[in-house]
C-alpha cells in the first residue's frame, strides 16, 4: 500500500506535466476549430514557440540576474507571442486567400523544424539549443504539505502548470460566457448566420487562430521547461497528439480535459516504466511501452469519433456568395 | 403616399447571366408587398441586394426617401430592414436565445447576460403571438418554430421592414395558416413586408399589392384584388398557364411494387416511425402517399431507397425481392427517385450540372471506357436532357449545381431520374418551392410516365397536388396507413379528416 502510493506519488507530477501540455495545445486548436479553422500546424506553432522561447531563455540567463521562475516566465511570453505571429501566415493563407487548409498547415509543419534546426545551428554551432537549469519548483510553501494533494500536485511542480490551470479557466470563460465566444462558435457552425447578423466572420477566423498560436507557441515552451531542458527542433509530437486530444474530446473544453488526462497517462506510463514496480514485474520490452500512447491515441478516437460533433463549418472558408 | 424603400433601376449581374436588369420596385408603408417570378427570376438576388448580401452594378436604393449606400447586412440593419432567407440562417446548436442575440448581445462587467433579452423576447413573442420557447436548441424545434425564431431576430433587432423569402415553402398548410395571421399582424403594428412566394393563393390571402418579375426584368406592379390568378400567372411566365391538367382516367395494370408490413424504427430509440405498411403500387397510376409532415412519410421513403435500414417486412419490385439491397443495387433493379432534400441527397451541389446528370450512371459502359469517363458523351448527355427538361443555368453544361435556382436544381434531378427510363418513380415533394409553370411541367412529366406504363410513387403535403395528380391516395398518420382514398370522390375537406387522424378506412 505505501508502496503504491509512493509510486502514485512519484508518477503524478509527470501524469499533470503532460495533461497541463496537452490541454493547453489542444486548447488552442479548439480555439481555431471553433472558429472554423482547422489547424493542424499545431505541431509547427510549438517547435516556433519552443526555439524562440528556450533561445531568449538562454540569453536572458547568461546576461541578467533574475530569479529562475521570472526567466520562466519571459521564455513562456517570448513563445506565445512567437507562436502567435507564425500562426497568422496560416490565418492569411486560409481566411484571406481561402486556400486549402490542411495545406498551408502542413507547410508551417515542414517549415518549423527545419527553421529552427538551421538557426540554432547557425547561432550555436550545435542543433541544440540548451536551457540546462531545472525550473522545477520542489514545493510550494504549505500546499505541498497538504495530505495526497500535496505531494500530487504542489511538489516537482512547473509555474507553466499553474499558468496553464489560470489559461484554461479564463479560456472556457471567454468561450461560453462572452459575447466573442458564442460569435466564435457560431462563425464554426454557420458563418451565413452569424454574417447575416453584422459578425464580421474574417475578424472572428483571424482571432481563432492566433489564440490558437499563442497557446501552441506556450505549449512549446512548455514542453522546453517540463519535458527536455533542451530544444532539438521537434516537440515530441506533442502538437499531433493534442489534436488527437482535441478530436477525442469532441471540440469541448471539459471533455478535453478528461482525454488529455488519459493520454498523459499512457505516456507516463511509456516514459519512465523501469520507475513502475508494478509495471516492471510484467518484463514486456521496452517498445511495448513506447508504443502505448499512440496505439491508446487510435483506440481512443476510433471508440470516440463515431459520435464526432465537428464544427459544421470547419475547414470551409468563408464565401458571403455562397448559398 | 410616401415609399419607406425605392428600389430604382436595379441591376445585377452574374458570370453569365443578368440576374436584375433595370429592376424597379417601391414598397409602401404598412403594405404587404408580394414579389412574384418564375424560378431564377432574380426575385432572392433583388431582395439580398436591398438586405447588402449583394452590390448592385447599377441603380440606387431610397428609404425612407434618403437615397442610401447599403454595403452590408449591418447597413440594412441600421436602416431597420430585415431578412428571413430562403434556407434559414440559424445557428443548429445554440438555443432559440443564443440565436436571436447574436451580434448584439448584452453583457455586464464583459460577461453575456440573458435577463434583458429573455425579458425582450417574450414582450415581442406576446406581442405578435410567435409562440416558441426561448431555451430550446434549434435542432430540436420545428421548422415552423424555426422560422419564428427567424421572424423574433429581425423584430428583436427592431427591423421595420421585413423581408420574407419563399416563407412557406417548407411549412405544413396549419403552420402556413399561423404565418398568414402573423404577417397581417405585424403590418397592424407598423412594420412594412415584402413577400417573396410562388403560391397565388397565398398572394391573394394576404397581399396587397404584387410586382411581377421576369426573366430579371420587373414587369408591372399591380393591385392584388384588381387581378385575377390567370392574368397574374400569364404575365409571370409570359404565356397562357393551365391550372387544370389534362389527365385521363388511370388504367392501373400489373403491380410493380410490393411492400409487406413494413416496420421502420428510429434512428435512436425504440419508437417505430413506419408501422407495419403494407401495399401495392400498380403500372400506370400515380400511387399518392399523403399526410401532414412527420407522419413517417420521409422514413417510408428511406427505407424503399435503402437510405435507412428497416426493422421488419419485405419490400418486391417487379418480383425481386430488393430488401436487402443496396441504394444502388436497388436504383439498378428499377427504382428511380427524386428526394425530398434536392440539396443533401439529391445533388453534389459542387459540381457542375453534366456530372450531376451523371451520378447515377457514370460507372456504365455509356459513360465510361476502361476507367475513364467519356466526356462526349457526358456533355451530349447534358446537352439532350437541357433541351429535353428546360433546365435553365447560367452556363450551361458547366453551370455549378449551386448557383442554378431551386426550380432549375429540381428540374436537373427529375430529368436524370425519369430519363433513366425505371419502372418506378418515387417523387417526393417534388414540386416545393417551384413556380407555378415548373409545377406544371412537372406534373405534366409525372402523368406522362404513367401513361408510359410506370409506376408513380407521389409523397406530397400539398393538398391541392394530391388531389390534382393522383389516382390512389393512401394517407399516412402517426406511421401507419389509415385509409385508401379516391381522390374523385372525395374532397380536400374529408381528406384532412384522415391526415389528422380523425377518420381511418380499410386498406386493400
Ligand atoms: N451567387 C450566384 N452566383 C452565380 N449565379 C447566381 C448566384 N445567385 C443567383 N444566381 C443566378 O441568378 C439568377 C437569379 O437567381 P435568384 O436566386 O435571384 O432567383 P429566384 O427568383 O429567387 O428563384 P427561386 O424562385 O428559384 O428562388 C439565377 O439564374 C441564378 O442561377
Ligand atoms: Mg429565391
């Protein structure tokens, strides 16, 4: 018993890491597919993020004197407004030029990496960009004391987590509570309507996807901070993973939640096994292990996607014409 | 009198085609104004040009006597006019609230706040007795409802100009009969209409004045009450109109399809939509299947197409036991069919008018050669059929099914059914939405493939083309057939008793 519950212990903190992650980007391609915008540069956004994030976290460490988690914070800054920028090539491509929007996504994709791979190198020498220091916050002062709760969720934590919590709660706000959220939903279910009504649906689209950029670019961040110290152009395939969290979880914040928990879950489970008394008795290869999250990812959105409730205009750009 | 809208001089055009050419029309203050053309008569286009749907190339729009710029809905809305569109604009999964406040909501600290506008909502719905109830989700309401909530967004936007486009064209006669009282008492409390319907009787019921457009052109503006049916169809279509048809006598002969206790269940739940229907449909009659809308007419349809699996029974056409078919094995064996939603089923609406000719036979030898189409024969096919049926498109064999009207889209469809030459022809609604000369045409191609020797299968709600068109009339209430009539000896009175459910008879 005190066994199992030192393992819970020890595997929490990476369990809420991923969950934090996950939700936060598949949060943000819920911001665009509500509008109507399919993003599944996701990906792409993050890396941006990532590279230009971990970069000023570097030069702002070998250059000023400021607390960790303040440093934290600017790279955290640095990648959302990045993220938010790279996004709008693909606003432009499909609001305004209406072109295929899995196309200029998957361009972003193919650009990201590739991006950022050469600059680093070109800047460092190596491909990798190294932050090194550990931003964990081994605990907070009393709530890590609390009894469960405590060592869960206030010890090895990541101020990226507690930020995400603060993000998603002001998100499902904004969402279902003011008027730019029920404008945003309905120019995803049927912009004739809400044009028909004086919204200005390329306004609303352009809003959709940079909030969805600025919450990848973070991701990528994010995933600097908790999961690597280091950035090797890629994010772990963290951006395709959140779409699948966000197909699963029906477009819905809650719900989305629910199935970022679940993926993290397998992938804590596949990352760090030998750790998992339990898991280790078993004596499965290694693979086995590391292939679990996306054989869960199939699963979970065959069983899921049969009731599949997609914004209805999802993917369409915008014609006033059009009847 | 003063005018509250000059519309002067309009013109409008598309890649091909004039839809307004010179328009003229003036809508009086507290009027209800019917405007009156044949299918593509650029009547929807006027109207969107007044609402800022659409730029006019030509000409200028006066309200309220000030000459005005009107680039965008939000335009028309300042200027208090306001649009119920052909196809509703309605958000499917917001509630009847949501929908009606979108783009001008109310908040506090930021935050969207209802108490105001439920408050609005009900004041108006009491006002002018549009009855719905303000937290259900659209897609769980009728289309009747639907439309009231249409009607509630432009009055909650206080529009005092009220554009209605084909209103009826999707309602049952008594939701037809609520929309008639409403329109009167919105032009009681001050608001001015514009009508746009094919339906004369609907015209005469409510309208005071009527302008007539053709071809893009507006033909005259008259007074309702000063015109007869005839002269207003006559100068509509531009020729003489039969309201009667010329049809004799039926002479039915051998059955070409048999349903058996039929059973169909809902797509979700227990409720069985079809209750065991039986009964026979004969070479050389028009076979009417009647009923008020959601009867289990639509789901009787689905499941002799394959569109929906049934529960129980058999279904034979001409002897083969077409049950466990596929919708195409089935179409193959003899069974063509206009559905009732030209738009979801009936057509790819992104495609151009040859290939929707097409659809049904494109994997034939005629229109293909070792894995490829033999696009000769694909236009020369599209070329015959737009004679043959009158289609009217801007561009021809290359036209978008999208940017054809309804009454052209309907006239596609019929055409690839009927010329795939079947035994069986199951039309239904085939005729919604059309002008009064398409629906002539159409019931005329009807009769002729009966006096061909097929069987019609007719599933309509229009009283008045069940009892012109049909031989047998079979009338459908609550999933079950209730009564087998003859339409010549009885009358659209006693007919409505078994729609209701009031009356039943014996079924042969
Ligand atoms: N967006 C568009 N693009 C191209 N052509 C169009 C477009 N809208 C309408 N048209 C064409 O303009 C003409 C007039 O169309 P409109 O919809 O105004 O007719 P209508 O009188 O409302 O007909 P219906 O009774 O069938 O609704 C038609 O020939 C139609 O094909
Ligand atoms: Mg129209």
């Amino acid at each position: 018993m005190i066994e199992l519950m030192n393992q819970l212990n020890f595997a929490f903190p990476y369990i809420i890491r991923a969950m934090a992650l996950l939700s936060i980007v598949a949060l943000g391609g819920l911001f665009s597919e509500r509008s109507g915008v399919v993003n599944i540069a996701l990906e792409g956004i993050m890396i941006m993020g990532a590279f230009a994030g971990a970069w000023t976290m570097i030069i702002v460490m070998n250059n000023m004197n400021i607390p960790l988690q303040w440093n934290a914070f600017i790279g955290l800054s640095v990648g959302a407004i990045t993220g938010m920028v790279f996004s709008l090539f693909h606003a432009f491509a499909a609001i305004h030029m209406k072109s295929n929007q899995i196309i200029s996504a998957t361009a972003l994709n193919f650009f990201a990496p590739a991006f950022a791979i050469f600059t680093a190198r070109s800047v460092t020498g190596d491909r990798a960009l190294n932050v090194r220091l550990d931003y964990a916050i081994s605990e907070v002062p009393i709530l890590s004391n609390i009894p469960i709760l405590g060592p869960w969720l206030f010890t090895n934590a990541y101020l990226s987590t507690y930020l995400a919590v603060i993000i998603f709660i002001v998100a499902y706000i904004v969402l279902y509570k003011t008027p730019f959220g029920l404008r945003l939903r309905s120019c995803g279910e049927n912009p004739h309507a809400a044009d028909s009504l004086g919204v200005n649906i390329y306004k609303i689209r352009y809003a959709g996807v940079m909030i969805s950029g600025a919450l990848a670019g973070l991701g990528g961040v994010m995933f600097v901070l908790s999961f690597s110290t280091r950035f090797d152009g890629a994010v772990a395939g963290f951006g395709f993973l959140a779409l699948a969290v966000l197909i699963s979880g029906q477009w819905k914040p809650i719900r989305l939640i629910l199935i970022a928990f679940l993926f993290a879950l397998f992938r804590v489970i596949s990352e760090i096994p030998d750790e998992l008394v339990g898991i280790r008795n078993l004596n499965l290869p290694q693979e086995i292990w590391r292939m679990l999250p996306f054989i869960a990812t199939l699963v979970i959105l065959a069983i899921t996607s049969k009731g599949s409730a997609a914004p209805r205009a999802v993917g369409e750009p915008f014609d006033a014409g059009k009847r | 009198m003063d005018y509250v809208i000059e519309m002067i001089d309009i013109t409008k055009e598309f890649p091909g085609i004039k839809a307004n050419d010179q328009v003229n029309f003036k809508l009086k203050k507290q009027e209800i104004h019917a405007l009156l053309g044949e299918n593509g008569a650029g009547k929807s286009t006027l109207m969107s040009v007044l609402f800022g749907l659409y730029q006019a190339d030509e000409g200028h729009i006066k309200v309220r006597g000030q000459e005005v710029d009107i680039r965008n809905p939000n335009d028309a809305n300042d200027l208090n006019i306001g649009m119920v569109h052909q196809h509703f604009k309605l958000v499917h999964n917001f509630t009847v609230t949501e929908n009606i406040i979108l783009g001008s909501e109310d908040t506090k600290y930021g935050m969207l706040t209802y108490q105001n506008a439920r408050q609005k909502i009900k004041e108006l719905s009491d006002r002018y007795k549009l009855k719905v109830n303000p937290d259900a989700k659209i897609e769980d309401i009728s289309v009747g409802q639907q439309q009231r909530v249409e009607i509630l967004k432009m009055l909650y936007r206080q529009a005092e100009i009220l554009i209605f486009d084909e209103p009826t064209a999707s309602l049952t006669p008594q939701e037809i009969e609520e929309l008639m009282k409403i329109l009167k008492g919105l032009t009681k409390e001050g608001k001015s209409i514009v009508l746009i319907t094919h339906k004369l009787n609907e015209i005469r019921q409510v309208a005071d004045r009527c302008t007539i457009l053709r071809k893009g052109k507006s033909i005259n503006t008259v007074v309702v009450k000063d015109t007869t049916n005839e002269q207003l169809a006559e100068m509509m279509v531009g020729r003489k109109v039969v309201f009667e048809l010329e049809k004799t006598k039926a002479k039915p002969k051998d059955t070409v399809l048999q349903v058996k206790n039929l059973s169909i269940k809902q797509k979700e739940g227990s409720k069985l939509l079809v209750k065991n229907v039986s009964f026979k449909a004969k070479r050389g009659e028009i076979l009417c299947i009647a009923g008020i809308e959601g009867n289990g007419q639509t789901e009787l349809v689905y499941g002799l197409t394959g569109m929906m699996p049934i529960q129980e029974g058999s279904i034979l056409l001409k002897d083969n036991d077409i049950t466990g078919l596929s919708i195409r094995n089935r179409s193959l064996t003899g069974l063509s069919h206009i559905p009732e939603d030209r738009q979801r089923h009936g057509l790819v609406l992104d495609f151009t008018l040859e290939n929707n000719l097409i659809l049904q036979n494109y994997f034939t030898s005629k229109f293909h050669h070792r894995g490829f189409l033999k696009f000769e024969a694909i236009r020369e096919n599209a070329e015959r059929l737009i004679d043959q049926f009158d289609i009217r498109s801007s561009r021809g064999p290359i036209s978008l099914a999208r940017s054809m009207s309804g009454g052209n889209q309907q006239k596609l469809i019929l055409g690839r059914e009927i010329d795939r030459n079947n035994d069986l022809l199951i039309a239904v609604q085939p005729t919604r939405g059309l002008d009064v000369g398409a629906i002539e045409f159409i019931h005329q191609q009807l009769i002729d493939q009966r006096d061909q020797g097929k069987a019609v299968l007719l599933v309509s709600l229009e009283l008045d083309e069940v009892m012109n068109i049909s031989d047998r009339i079979l009338v459908m209430y609550e999933g079950e057939l209730v009564g087998e009539l003859d339409p010549s000896k009885i009358d659209e009175k006693e007919l409505g008793l078994y729609m209701a459910g009031s009356k039943r008879g014996e079924i042969s």
